[in-house]
C-alpha cells in the first residue's frame, strides 16, 4: 500500500504541473471559444440593422452577414487553436490541405458562392423584385452566400442555388417602372371590328392607363372561329395584374352589351350527298 501511495505522489509531482499549465491553457481557449462565439453572432446579428441605417441596398443585408460570420468564426477558431497550444503554422497548413481537398468535393457549392458575389456585382435583380429563373418565378426574398429564396404568387419558399441563377436566364418583371398589359379577346366574324375597337379603347379612360404610349386595338389573327382583337396599354409595373384582370372581365361584359358576340370555338361541316347510281 506505502509502495501504491509512493507511486502516486510520485506520478503526481511528474504530472500535476503539466496539468496545472495545459488545463489553464484549455480552460482559457474554452472560455474564449465560448464568449467569442457569442459575441460574433451577436455582432453579425447587429449588421443587418447597422446596413439598414446606412441605407445600404437590402440585398446586401444577408450576404454580408453570412460572410462576415464565416471570417470571423474562422479566425476565432484559429486563434483558440493557438491559445490550447497548437502550432499555428502547422495548423493553418492543415486547413489549407484540408481547404483544398473539400474545395475539390465541394466544387458545386463554390460555384454557388461565386455566382452570388456576380449576382451583388452586377444586381440582375434585387430584393423585393419579381423574377422567373430555373423554371419558377416569385418574389425574392433574400440572397445568401449559397442560393437565394424566392416566394411564390401561392406562398412557397423556392431555394435557388445562385451558379444555375448567374448562368442562366433571368426575367426581371420589377426592374421598369412600367409596363404593357395585353388584353387579348376573340368576336365573332360577323361583328363589327371598328365598333368592338371603339368598346376596348373605351376600357383605356381608366386613371391607370398611361396616355404614352397611346392605347390601341390591333387584329392580331383571323383565327377558326373568331377575329382575334387586342387591346395594348401601358401602366405602371404594379398596376399590371390588377388592369389585366379586371379589363379581361370588363371587355366581356362591355362587348357582350354593345351587340357584339364572342363566340364559342366551332366547326362549319359541309355535307354534301353523294349522286345516285
């Protein structure tokens, strides 16, 4: 037993120093990992709002605060690599290795980032407009370092990652401050094409409509079953859905009073009898 406790006094003269150093040194980088963690998130949750002051384009709000995140968390685990004793050096070369063999597996998601950064270069579009790309259109919502959101007309979050977004085509709705709103109807042959003009440019008195360019009411086919006739006329970009749809319902009710028929789709079969043997 003297022998086990001689032991122990002697294992622990030989060790408590070093545990005495390290432990302090860990604890300390444990404590800074911890407050330095929560001040970056505190501080990164802070640029939104201090961007927002600056009056600085809301499509930056997202990306810088994602970016700076990264950076900065980055560098913190750096340093508490440091302070728990690790070589610097040496461990900044392993992250570079590292880096370099995640690069390789992750050549996707740096396209994504550097379609990002050509999105904030060269503002295709912004927060808040409405676009179609990929194959959906909504309004954006925000744009990450990754991929950006969009919401739709029905209310469904679409992520799109921002390399097919910068290498694809971009329709921006929002991006003029007007425009044309086609209201497209068909009447029947029979009808009179100068009075049916006359109906739908009555539709164009509306506050709405922009006198420049001047509405107008072209024949745009000569369609199987009717005259197809279009009403073109000019408004601001957010008046667009609202004019579309209720001129769509207001020239049926306006033609339909004038006299003027809109026909159903329909066929004319001529039958002709064969002569008797």
């Amino acid at each position: 037993m003297e022998l086990s406790i001689d032991y122990l006094v002697s294992l622990s003269d030989a060790w408590l120093p070093l545990v005495v150093k390290y432990g302090a040194q860990i604890a300390l980088a444990l404590l800074t990992l911890l407050v330095g963690w929560w001040l970056i998130n505190r501080l990164t949750g802070k640029v939104g709002a201090l961007l927002q002051r600056r009056q600085v384009d809301p499509t930056l709000h997202g990306f810088v605060g994602s970016l700076a995140a990264i950076a900065l968390k980055a560098m913190l685990l750096i340093s508490v690599a440091s302070m728990a004793g690790v070589e610097t050096a040496s461990f900044i070369a392993m992250i570079g290795a590292a880096g370099l063999a995640v690069g390789l597996a992750l050549q996707g998601s740096l396209s994504n980032f550097a379609g990002g950064v050509l999105i904030l270069l060269f503002r295709p579009f912004r927060v808040g407009d409405w676009i179609e790309a990929q194959g959906v259109s909504g309004s954006v919502a925000g744009i990450q370092i990754f991929h950006t959101t969009l919401k739709t007309g029905d209310n469904k979050t679409v992520i799109v990652p921002n390399g097919s977004l910068s290498n694809g085509i971009i329709t921006n709705y929002s991006r003029e401050a007007t425009r044309r709103a086609d209201i497209n109807i068909g009447i029947d042959y029979n009808s009179d094409i100068k009075r049916a003009r006359e109906v739908l440019l009555g539709l164009a008195q509306d506050a709405r409509v922009l006198r420049d360019p001047e509405p107008a009411v072209f024949v745009t086919a000569l369609a199987d079953s009717t005259v197809n006739l279009s009403l073109r006329v000019w408004v601001a970009t957010g008046d667009f859905w609202p004019v579309t749809f209720e001129f769509t319902e207001l020239a049926k009710e306006r033609l339909t009073a004038a006299g003027i028929e809109i026909p159903f789709p329909q066929r004319v079969l001529h039958v002709r009898q064969a002569p008797a043997l």
